[in-house]
C-alpha cells in the first residue's frame, strides 16, 4: 500500500491519499482509494477528515467521516504520534 501526501489548504496540516486493495461485501476483490486531511483551528482544536470510496470515484460519491479533537483530545495525539517508534 502506498500514499501520497498531497497540497494542503491554508489550514489543513497534513493530507495522506493511499489506494490499497480491498474486498467488497460479496468477497470480489476491489480496490479502495482514501483521503485523510487534519485541520487545526486557531482555539487548539482540531479536525480529522477520512473521505473513503471506490477507486477514481468523485468525493461527493464517497463515505465521509469526521473527528472534532478539542484542544487537550489534538494536543494528546500529538503526544502520542510523537512517542511512537520511528521507522528505520
């Protein structure tokens, strides 16, 4: 599986786009592409977009999921994103 990461917006700080193969509910073999974004507000807040889909597929056709992190909940995943093991 590979990703991307693509041009941000003014206040998006990170966007991964990944295509990985996938399986649909009846077993036959897909693949599924995703987008996650994350947007920091002024306050410390902080948002988590997941847009997922169909390979090639428009991103008003795709499923979209989204966690508002208040400022202690985003500085907390920062924490942890920080002290997880590098890869070599």
């Amino acid at each position: 599986m590979g990703f991307i990461l693509s041009t941000m917006t003014s206040d998006e700080l990170l966007v991964v786009r990944s295509d990985w193969p996938a399986a649909t509910i009846a077993g036959e073999p897909g693949i599924v592409s995703g987008i996650l974004s994350l947007s920091a507000d002024v306050d410390g807040s902080a948002s988590l977009h997941l847009v997922v889909g169909p390979a090639g597929a428009p991103t008003e056709e795709c499923d979209h999921v989204e966690f508002v992190l208040s400022p202690d909940q985003a500085d907390a995943l920062a924490r942890a994103l920080a002290s997880r093991p590098r890869s070599q």
